[in-house]
C-alpha cells in the first residue's frame, strides 16, 4: 500500500533508536523504485532546473538526476563523467547561496567526492559565508575522517536542515514542467531521509567528552539547538534523545526523565496525526501538497502536520513543546 509523505517520515521519526546509529545517506529501495513514465517526468524536471540560471536550482537539478539515477532513462543521456565533472565544479565557483552549498555538499558525498569537492573550495565557501554550517560540512566529511569531524563540529556556528527546502524546489518545478502526481511526491519524499547526516552528531556527541571539554561544550550547543531552534522533529527527537543519554551517563536522573516523558507524549501526538493525515495524503491535490510542504518550510515540520489534520476536520493540536535543556553547561 502506498504511504503518504507525512506518514513516511512518521515511521522514519518512530526509528528514535535506529536513528542515533543510521548513515542516512540511502537513496530509493528497490520497494521505493520510480515507474518508467515517473522516471521520464522526473528526467524533464531535472533537465529543466539544470537549465536555470539560477545555481541552486541547477544543483537541485543534478542531485534529482543523481539521486534517481535518471541518466539512464529512456531519451536522457547519461552524463559523461567528465562533464559531470565540469558542471559540478563550474557550480561550487557559481553558488552564490546557502542553499545551493548545501544542495553540492549532499551531491559531493552522493559520488562519494567528498575531497575533491573541499580542494574546489567548497568546505572553504560554507566556512567563511554560511557560518560552517554543520549539516553541509558533515556532507563533506567521509566516514573515516574522525579528525575532521570532530574539527567540523566545534567550528559549527549554524545548523539548518536544508530537505524541505530541496522538497519545495523539486515540487515547484515538477508542478510547473509535468504536473504534480502522487508518485513523485512519495519518492521525492522518501529521498528527503538522504538529509542530514545524523550518525556522525551521534557518534561524537553521545557521550559526555570527558577528556575533550571543547568538543563536549560544542556538543551541547549543537544538541540544545536542534532541540529548541530547528523546524524537523527528526531533529528535535534526536537532540532530546542524546541529551537523555547524555544525563544517564552523568546521573542526572531528573533530566532523563524529563526528556523520556517529552518523548512518550510527542509519540502520543504523532499516532493522533498519523493516521489523520494518510488518510488526507490519498487524497490531497497538487495544492495541498506545496501547501504542506511550504508551511514545513516556513513554520516547521509540526504547524504542516497540524495544518494537514484540519483539512480532515481534525485538531491534534500542536505537540508539546521541546523539552528543557536537561544538562545545564559545565
């Protein structure tokens, strides 16, 4: 049976366990595979966004094209590496916003470039003009880079979640080429779990850092920001769930508390809203769908599943808020 969107990441936001280990960085299961008619539609959209002058939407463009393989599709021709190579290289000189770094970051770790990407200067770019913006540096980190990470973390003064941004332009721009139909807003969704790169936050900030008190203060800021100053719960769910492990470890049994009762009524809250809103999804149109996914955009992940559930007539509410910061700085 086909699942809506926002029950999608319900069940993705369910995993609270697997999450703090999971790279992910997957792209579609073979469950998740587009139909050949999709993949064509989806090829026009790409073709059209790497046409625009605009070098975050051209980025958008070949992440679509990368990500869903589409270079294989029937009237697309696959893009020769070299000039897969000039593009991508002529965009990290081009990108002239937050965005578009961060779509090339998602991109550079996609192909597995990484190193190359941070020799064109693009780890540079989002240092001096994104604020290091974690989520694109980590994109850019490899898996067996500890040093790096750790640095990438501490020198981090932003974090911004970038998928629903990434959503709203790929919708946008089917909308405009192709029409917006169910499939594509269930795969691209599902691509959406390809955001931030979560295990590496986990692995390094799981734990108090005893022996390392500017990373363990770098992780604290980190965790206190996605719990009180993102719009993905996914986040949030994670930063409360570190931080309760954080706590367990330093014996604060108070703080865990907190943080596993902030968890218990947000699950309360996603089992009134998920069921409400599949059955919404199945029949949304194309303008409910950039609705959803532009007040995500603008106001959080909560207010669009809340806006979602009225449209059924019903009132979830809103979730609770995000719990206190259990672990006071040291």
């Amino acid at each position: 049976m086909r699942r809506h969107a926002c029950f999608a990441l319900t069940v993705f936001l369910l995993m609270g366990a697997t999450l703090a280990v999971a790279d992910t960085t997957d792209t579609l299961t073979n469950e998740g595979a587009l139909s050949n008619p999709t993949q064509a539609r989806m090829a026009q959209v790409a073709n059209a966004l790497m046409a625009s002058p605009e070098p975050q939407r051209q980025a958008a463009g070949l992440l679509l094209a990368e990500t869903f393989f589409l270079w294989e599709v029937e009237h697309q021709p696959r893009m020769n590496e070299s000039d897969f190579m000039d593009r991508l290289e002529a965009l990290i000189e081009q990108a002239d916003t937050g965005l578009a770094r961060a779509f090339l970051a998602q991109l550079c770790a996609f192909r597995d470039l990484q190193r190359y990407c941070r020799q064109q200067g693009l780890d540079k770019a989002i240092v001096e003009f994104d604020g290091a913006e974690l989520f694109a540096r980590l994109h850019l980190t490899e898996n067996d880079e500890t040093h790096r990470r750790r640095e990438v973390v501490v020198a981090a003064e932003h974090l911004e979640e970038r998928f629903m941004d990434y959503a709203l332009i790929l919708f946008e721009a089917i909308q405009a080429e192709v029409g917006l139909e169910m499939e594509e807003s269930h795969a691209i969704m599902h691509a959406m779990t390809t955001g931030p790169r979560l295990s590496q936050i986990s692995g390094l900030c799981r734990q108090p850092a005893v022996d390392d008190p500017e990373l363990d203060q770098a992780c604290l800021g980190i965790l206190e920001r996605m719990i009180d100053g993102t719009r993905s719960s996914i986040l949030t769910m994670l930063g409360s769930s570190l931080m309760a492990r954080r706590a367990e470890a330093q014996g604060d049994a108070g703080a865990l508390d907190r943080h596993e009762k902030w968890r218990a009524d947000y699950y309360d809250w996603l089992t009134c809203i998920s069921t409400v809103n599949e059955e919404v999804w199945e029949a949304a149109d194309a303008d409910l769908i950039l609705s959803f996914v532009d007040r995500w955009r603008r106001s959080g992940e909560a207010s669009a599943h809340a806006f979602l559930a009225t449209q059924a007539g019903v009132d979830c509410g809103l979730p609770p808020p995000p719990p206190a910061r259990a672990v006071a700085r040291r």
